[in-house]
C-alpha cells in the first residue's frame, strides 16, 4: 500500500481476514467455492479428490496443475490455506514425495490440518507449518525440488516479496522449479485501490506490474522465469455473497480499524486493473474473406505454424518480449488475427497482449482479432480449399 499502515499491520490485517475465513463451515458456500476453483483450472476429478473444505475458493490457479511433480519430489507450498495444493501435489509426489504448506493463520493451519487427518496424510509426508512468509523459512537450503503459490504473492507488503523471493531461492535444490500463481497489475493501480485496505486484503491493491515482479525474481537470482497470462476473470470471486477472495469491505482508509471482510464486491472492476484485454472474435466467413482477397485489406498472425494460408508465423514463447518488433510490423494493419488450435490458449493470449500493447501505446490504426473456434473449426470448414488453407507436406 501506498501510505500509512506499516508492513507489521498489512500482514496482521491480511493475516486476520483469512483466519476469519478459515472458520467458514465447509458447508456454507460449496457450490461457490466448486465454481472459482472450477474457473482456475482445477479439474472435477482433482476437486472429488480432495476433503472439499479444503477449497475455500481463495485460489487464482492451479500450480500443481503445470509442476509436473514426480515421484519422491519434496515440494513446498507458500500460503497453503486451507491445504487444496498441498493435498493434490501430495497425490503426485506419492507415499515415498513430501509436501509442506507454510501459513501465517493459525485458523488456516488447523483447518488444513484437521482436512489432512480425513485424507489419512500425515507428516512426514504431509505437513502444515505455521509461519509467515515475509520471515526466514523454516526449511533447510537446498531441499526442495519444487515450490508451489497459489494466489498470496500479492497479499505481500513489497519488503516482504522480496524476502519471500530470497528465501524461495535459498530453499530450492539446484535445477528446482518453482510455480507461482499470482494476481498481476496491468498498469499502476489509482492511488484510491491502493490505499484501500480491503482491496489489499481481498488480492488487488498489493499485485505489481509485470516488470516489477520480473525485477523482483532477478534480484533474488531467479531467472529464466516465464510469464503466462491464464487471462481469468476475476468477477467469478463475486458470484457469492458470502465467500470471495478479490473482495472488499469494510475501511476504505489505511486505518488499522475493522478488519477487512472477504465478502463483498468492489466498487471497481477488478479485472479493468488486473486481467488483460480480450480482444473481439473475427468470423471465418470475414477471414476468409482478408485471405481470398475479396475483404478489406488488413493482415493476419499464425503464432501456432500455420494452416490460415499466407499466415505469419511469430513464436509464442518469445511474442511477449518481441511487441515493440511486432507493433512496429503491423501498426498499420487494422485487422491483425491470432489463432493456435483452440479459440482459448496462445493465441487469444498474445492477441490480448498485442492488444494491451496498442492500448499502452495509443495505437489506434490496428486491432488485435481472435479467430473464432480456433483453426480446427478454420480447418474443418476450408480444409480442401488451398485458397484458404496452408496444406501441411
Ligand atoms: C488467497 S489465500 C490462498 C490460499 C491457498 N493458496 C489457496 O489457493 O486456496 C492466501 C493465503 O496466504 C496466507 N498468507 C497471507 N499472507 C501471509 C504471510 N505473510 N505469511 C504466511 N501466510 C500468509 C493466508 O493466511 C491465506 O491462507
């Protein structure tokens, strides 16, 4: 935050707020908890596998989902809550793996806990510590493999990130990984979120830019990290009157009074200030149109090899870095349309991006455009039309 609660009374509040939240009853608001952890990518089978109060839908991800945790891994889980993670990454990592999940909220450890004991997972193998991450961590150098967040990064006064980000690297075995799932600003936030002591709490006011977090992981000798951007909305957290966790209310000071609730909608959009643009859907019968040379002129960008015929191809892994490069290509093209197999994925995500870019920019000449359905539904329309479609040898 931006002024007047120190680090000790940011961490106390956030720290407050999801104790509370610990002491829901599992019943309260399961179909609400299901539907947010649903929409960051927890399959239904993972969800049946875990003690269902252990989802407090607080999540804005699913890191286990992309660690490709093995067998015997020891991995470690920063802002456990109420043990979601920690449970699924100890099915990976089997009978001979570990996982710990560090927690700064008594209430939080004991409800992951007392889930842990229906799961009949027990330390050594499953443990809950009780600490806080903007401390020393209680593990040792040098023995995990692999460590885990889910959504908590943010809920880190600036100091505290930094300390976490040290610590992380310091507890990791050479050639770990780790997987952060994390809320991230677009652009600065207005002074009146950031101050807001309930947006901080609720995962909006404490998340940094892009570059910031990047400088951040370089600083504790974290490199070589990859950004993707899930581009979730995050008004799902708000479809419950009782459970959310970008949510605010009560103080919209810096005062320590009241401690912040996680239940109420904010009165801004939280995705204006965290999710990327979604740019507008192109029809096949209008690309179709650019490609025979009927339409308008305007251009197009494979980022997925092809098969729209004339397509550029630009790689994914290196689009986001490569903007000032690709706006300068196609400043001038009104219509620039992205696709990869599946109208979600690479290439919705690098439209966003290069529609973000515009938008930062004042690039008002060209539009960033999703193919809709994605090539397959392209392919299974044109397929043997070679005025359409790059045939593959
Ligand atoms: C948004 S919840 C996410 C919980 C869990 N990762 C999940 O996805 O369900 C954030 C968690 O981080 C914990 N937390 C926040 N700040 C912390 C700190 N400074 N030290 C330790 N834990 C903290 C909270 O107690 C809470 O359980």
């Amino acid at each position: 935050m931006s002024s007047s609660l120190s680090d000790a009374e940011l961490v106390k509040a956030v720290q407050d707020a999801y104790g509370a939240k610990a002491l829901m009853a599992d019943s309260d608001d399961r179909d609400h908890t299901g539907k947010v952890a649903a929409s960051f990518g927890y399959t239904p089978a993972e969800l049946l596998s875990i003690p269902s109060e252990a989802n407090l839908g607080l999540s804005c991800g699913n890191p286990v989902g992309a660690a490709t945790l093995k067998e015997g891994e020891t991995v470690l889980d920063l802002g456990s809550g109420a043990g979601m993670d920690v449970f699924l990454a100890a099915t990976k990592v089997g009978e001979s793996g570990k996982v710990v999940g560090i927690d700064g909220s008594l209430d939080m450890i004991g409800r992951a806990r007392r889930a842990a004991c229906q799961k009949k997972f027990q330390p050594p193998r499953v443990s809950f510590v009780h600490a806080q991450l903007t401390e020393p961590l209680p593990i040792i150098d040098g023995s995990v493999d692999c460590v885990l967040s889910n959504c908590v990064v943010n809920l880190l006064p600036l100091q505290g990130k930094r300390t976490l980000f040290d610590e992380v690297r310091r507890v990791l075995k050479a050639g770990g990984r780790i997987v952060l799932d994390d809320i991230i600003a677009k652009r600065p936030l207005d002074a009146v979120i950031k101050d807001d002591l309930a947006s901080y709490v609720g995962c909006i006011a404490g998340a940094i830019q892009l570059e910031e977090y990047q400088a951040l992981l370089r600083d504790a000798g974290i490199t070589d990290a990859v950004f993707v951007d899930t581009k979730n909305d995050l008004n799902v957290y708000y479809t419950s009157n009782t459970s959310a966790c970008c949510s605010t209310q009560g103080p919209t000071s810096t005062s320590s009074g009241p401690t912040p609730a996680l239940s109420v909608t904010p009165d801004f959009d939280a995705n204006e200030w965290v999710v990327q643009s979604s740019p507008a859907l192109m029809s096949h019968e209008e690309l179709a149109a650019f490609v025979g040379g009927t339409g308008d002129s305007g251009d197009f960008v494979a980022v997925d090899g092809g098969r729209v015929k004339g397509s550029v191809n630009w790689p994914a892994q290196t689009f986001y870095d490569d903007l000032p490069r690709i706006l300068e290509k196609y400043k001038n093209k009104k219509k620039v349309v992205f696709y990869c197999g599946s109208s979600s994925g690479r290439g919705p995500r690098c439209a966003g991006w290069y529609q973000d870019y515009l938008n930062e920019t004042g690039t008002t000449t060209s539009q960033a455009y999703i193919l809709q359905g994605g090539v397959k539904a392209w392919l299974a329309k044109y397929a043997g039309d070679d005025n359409l479609v790059d045939q593959v040898s």
